[in-house]
C-alpha cells in the first residue's frame, strides 16, 4: 500500500474512532462498555485508540471489521442519545 493511501485509510479510521467516541459520550458510556460492545479486550481497545495519536494500524482484529462495528455501533448509540435527549 502506498503512503498516500496508508494516511487515507488511516483517516479514515481517525475519523470513525472520533465519531464514535463523540456519540458514546453522548450517553456517557463507560470504557468497559465500549470494549464489550466493540467486542474488543482493553489491550486491542487501546491499540484502536492509538491511532488517534499516530499509532499504526492494528493488524488484528481487521480494519475493515473495526471500521463495520464502528458504524454499526455508532448509529444504534445516535439512536439511543437521541431517544434519552427528548
């Protein structure tokens, strides 16, 4: 993969963790909570969360299945935050 499309992908991965993030603080979700329904142990939740700091990708679990939980996680948190916000 070249440079170039390494710091997209790697955005793109910046972007999801923020988002999620943003959403899960919304309904003030707690670290293990986040692990669990990411389906992550802390040690890879962590790895995730370096790449917010520059860290590379972790290899495992796969981008892609992160980046899937992610979306899929985010949206059903928006809902929730939405129903408790009024």
């Amino acid at each position: 993969m070249s440079d170039a499309t390494q710091r997209d992908v790697q955005d793109i991965a910046r972007q999801e963790l923020r988002l999620f993030l943003r959403t899960a603080q919304q309904i003030d979700m707690d670290t293990d909570r986040l692990c669990r329904t990411l389906r992550l142990s802390r040690d890879d939740w962590q790895r995730w969360l370096g790449v917010l700091h520059d860290a590379p990708l972790p290899a495992h679990p796969a981008l892609p299945v992160v980046l899937r939980h992610l979306g899929f996680l985010t949206n059903r948190l928006d809902r929730a935050a939405r129903c408790v916000g009024g």
